[in-house]
C-alpha cells in the first residue's frame, strides 16, 4: 500500500508493479443527497496509473499497516482483484469513507474490517 500525503487528507494507492498503481479517483463533481444540505457524495473511478504520475511533488511512503495483524492475500489475486476493477465507479459518502478502504480491501480481503 502507498500512502501519499496531500496536505490536510492522505490518498492510498495499492503498487501493482513495473512503476504502476490502481487507486481511486473522483469523477465530476460532489452532489447533495436529498436528505442533506451539503455536497457529500462523490462518485470516484478505479484508474491504474504510474505511481510517479499519482504523487506528483507530494511525500509517500509504503504503508502496509495491517501486516502485522493480518495476513495480505497472495500477491496474484491481489492484483487480479485490483485490475479487475479498473474502470468502476462508485459512490460513496465522504463523512462516511476511509481514504483507505479500497487497497486495504484488496490487500486483505475481508481481515480488516
């Protein structure tokens, strides 16, 4: 897992290999729900791109944090799992999503909750 330091919030990446990373990025702009009088959906796009591209001038380092509380799955069907979600949307809420939740799921499967 790399995580990159973007000023006031992190963004995590999972490395896949050759300088490559699959992480998540927003589409369009936020949208209030109905309920809400705030913009707090976002809809984010899974992208595979160079690591180098990702982080641009920012601080990273590899964060693989739950190593030591659980076993990561076997490196191919994390990258299996990975790049089989390249090119998916989804939506989620941002008072509700861990920067994280994404490559530490793909990490470790359902160990971490």
């Amino acid at each position: 897992l790399i995580e990159i330091k973007r000023g006031h919030y992190d963004h995590w990446a999972l490395y896949v290999g050759d300088g490559y990373v699959i992480h998540v990025t927003p589409v369009g702009k936020a949208v209030s729900p109905l309920s809400a009088g705030s913009e707090t959906i976002l809809n984010i796009k899974v992208t595979k791109e160079l690591l180098k591209e990702v982080i641009g001038n920012d601080a990273w380092a590899v964060n693989n944090k739950y190593d030591q509380y659980c076993t990561p799955l076997h490196v191919e069907k994390i990258i299996q799992s990975a790049e089989g979600c390249i090119g998916k949307e989804m939506v989620y809420d941002v008072f509700d999503f861990k920067a994280d939740d994404f490559v530490t799921k793909l990490r470790y499967g359902d160990q971490v909750s």
